[in-house]
C-alpha cells in the first residue's frame, strides 16, 4: 500500500476502504508520510468530499490512534458538551458546572481560541492559578470527586489530530465537513463519553455563517455520533452578535460567574437552560426538557451551580476567591468607549470584525502562538434591535495596547449597521437535531 494510491483514488473521486484510512493515520502518527502529501490528501478529500462510512473509519481510526479513557468504574452516564465556536461564547463555564451539579460525570477536554472565535482553555487560565494541564489520572480523579474536569488538549489522546489541523490551517481545507466532523467525534469520544451534546453555531459570527452549512454539519455529527453507539444531540445557535455582552477572557470569566449567581444576560442563561437540558436528558436525570429545565433553574436559584464551579477551580489550583472578589482579577489599563456615529437602531452586527477587534486588542491569537492579555476584551453596549443615539457608546474597548486601540475602533464601527428601521431579535436557538 503506498500514499500516491491513496491520494489518487480520492483525487479521482472514489471511496477509500478502512484500510487505506487506517494505513494513512499510522503513516502520519509514525512521521512516515510527509506533509506534502498529507496535503495532498486533505486537498482531495476538500473537493471530493468522504461518504458517511469513510468518515466514521476516519475517526475511528483517530480514536484508536491514542489512549481512549475508561471511566466505566465511574458511575452514572459520562455527558459532554462542544461547541464550534463563536464570539462571547462563555457557556461551557456556565453549563458544565450547573449540569454537573446535578449529579452528572463531565469529563471535558477543551480547546484554546484562535482566529475571531475565543477558547474555553485560554478563559479558564485567565483564572489565576487555574491548572488546565492536568495529567490523565488527575483528569479522571477529578471527575470522580466532583463529576467534572476540563483540562487542555493532550498529545496522549487521538495524536494525529494536531498534526492535520496545523496542515489544514495553512492549507485552506479547514471548512471540509467530514474533517471537522472526524476531528471533534474523535477527540470527543476518546473521552470515554456515553452522550454528548453539540452547540453548532450559525451566523456572521460563526465558523459556517451559512445555515444550510450549519445544518449539513450537525447532522453530520449527530449521524457519526449514534454510528458510534453514542447518544448525540446538535443544537443549531445563533452567532449574528455576540453571546451575552462580555468578550475576552477575564471579562467573559466574570459574566459567566455573573449568570451562576442568577443574573447576567438573558440570551446566556436561556442557552444555559437549553443546553444543560439536553444533557439532562440524556444523561438520564430528567425524561422531558421542561422538566430538566426545572432542576437547573433550582440549581441555579440554590447555588449548587455556583459551588460546582467554586470547587471546579479549586480542584484545579486556581483561587475561588475570585468568585466573591473580581478584584483579584488584573484589570487593562485602557477602558475606552466606541461611540455610535449614526442614531438608529442596530439592524445586524459583523460578528467576524468584532471578533477580530477583540484579538487585536489582545484577547485572542491570530497566530498559533500569539500570546494572550486576560484582561483584554470588549463590553458590548448594543446589540441588534437595540435603539442607539449619535455618540452613544456601542462597546467599551479594554486592553493594554494603546497603538492598536484606534484600529480596533475603526473595525467595531464598521460592524455594525444601523437605520431607523425597527428590528427584530434574532432568535438564540434555530432547529434540535436528535
């Protein structure tokens, strides 16, 4: 079996056997195959796309690349939750503590923010001392104490995965459905989960802004997921503005501290609700949504949520103290407002440049290895169908970059649109697939 075969037959459009995919992971794990052809492969796979079968042997054969967890001497049916991520997007800093309150195991391994979309790793860290370099044993002992564990991503579990994304990075095949799919499914289900739940977001903001797309990968996944004996379920959210108000680490970290104690935003704590419902579910501790919906919300109410989280920090060397004190968090030196030049009311927000305003600034990394400013981010003021007038703050700036504040202005106007036509909401959650 040689690469140039398997390269050619997807070129041409045909469907490689299990044994050409599983030959190719060994090839790249082993350093066999070189990124040329790698690439090439991606390329062909990009264009030609993969069947449902092809897909589940790829990320079976990823699974099988690494160390799978075990944790079936944990009790209770083992429920995670993943993103694709978007702007502000805070909720698994809000959901998996409020779910794993209830009584439900979360092993959760999580990624870092590149480009516009943020990462629940890099906000975690902004938590001063918070670990999320736990080895497995530590992972799996945390779960077992407090039902909950959210650590970085390791080279132990599905090792090709990082090498293929790199590539795909610079190589212009990132959007490749059966690639995403294989690269989540994997890692997901390395974990030794029995359900998980998939925020798939839509929008200006969002990975696909296109709904048709947003659609075609959800149901993507979810089919990959029950292939795999798994109970999957993909929520279709909006990402056309923000999530809640808050972007960038530090600020986001507080606001979901905020939505724990029963307050902050209305649109993070109804998706808080609608998410952790459906872990609810199908982790077994409530048979309808309204139902599970009940018990967060006295969850909520209680503060078991907020305490979940307390010791979720706690358990991973970080200071709880910052629950009561946001003072213990390092502040930006600049906090600057962008006012609006236009009266009116916000018809729709770029969600991409606000995104990217909020890297620059210093909150997220356009690079691999960009390095990261916690206190760094933006507030936003006004979101779409909100009334704002001329000079009316649109977002408040924090960072510590003076030289780049200016340009970070320049893209958060241009953001937004704005007339004298009234206008609707858009909705927070569009279609469930289960």
């Amino acid at each position: 079996m040689r690469p140039f075969d398997i390269i050619k037959k997807k070129r041409n459009g045909e469907i490689l056997t299990p044994e050409e995919i599983d030959f190719f992971i060994r090839g790249i794990i082993k350093g066999e195959i070189p990124d040329y052809q790698v690439t090439a492969l991606l390329m062909a796979i990009y264009f030609n796309g993969m069947t449902d079968d092809e897909t589940y042997h790829l990320t079976t054969s990823m699974i099988n690349s690494g160390k799978v967890l075990d944790l079936s001497d944990i009790p209770g049916i083992k429920v995670d939750k993943h993103s694709t991520g978007g702007v502000g997007d805070k909720l698994t800093l809000t959901v998996a503590p409020l779910v794993a309150s209830t009584g439900i195991p979360l092993p959760m391994i999580a990624g870092r923010g590149l480009g516009h979309t943020g990462g629940t790793i890099d906000k975690l860290e902004s938590i001063p001392g918070f670990r999320t370099d736990l080895s497995i044993s530590e992972f799996i002992e945390n779960i077992r104490k407090i039902n909950l564990s959210i650590i970085g991503q390791t080279s132990e579990i599905v090792p090709p995965d990082g090498i293929l994304y790199a590539l795909r990075d610079v190589t212009a095949t990132v959007e490749s459905i059966p690639l995403i799919v294989s690269s989540i499914m994997s890692k997901k289900l390395a974990e030794g989960i029995d359900g998980l739940i998939l925020d798939v977001k839509t929008g200006s903001g969002a990975f696909f802004k296109e709904f048709e797309r947003s659609m075609e990968l959800a149901d993507s996944l979810v089919k990959i997921g029950k292939k795999m004996g798994k109970k999957v379920v993909a929520i279709i959210t909006d990402m056309n503005q923000p999530s809640g108000y808050a972007v960038g680490n530090t600020l986001e970290v507080i606001e979901a501290i905020e939505v724990l104690k029963g307050v902050g935003p209305d649109d993070i704590k109804e998706l808080t609700l609608n998410i952790g419902a459906w872990m609810l579910k199908i982790g077994g501790v409530a048979r309808e949504i309204e139902d599970a919906i009940k018990i967060l919300k006295k969850n909520l109410k209680n503060y078991k949520g907020l305490e979940k989280f307390r010791e979720l920090i706690k358990s991973q060397g970080g200071n709880p103290d910052i629950i009561e004190n946001y003072n213990l968090f390092p502040k930006a030196k600049i906090i600057k407002e962008v006012n609006s030049t236009l009266s009116g009311y916000i018809q729709k927000i770029d969600t991409e440049k606000i995104g990217i305003a909020a890297c620059i600034l210093g909150a997220g990394r356009l690079k691999v290895d960009s390095p990261i400013d916690p206190t760094a981010g933006l507030i936003i003021r006004k979101k779409i169908g909100d009334k704002v007038e001329k000079d009316e703050p649109l977002i408040t700036i924090h960072s510590n970059k003076k030289e780049i504040v200016p340009e970070a202005e320049q893209l958060i106007v241009s953001a937004y649109f704005i007339n004298m036509d009234r206008m609707e909401k858009p909705p927070l959650v569009y279609k469930v697939l289960n």
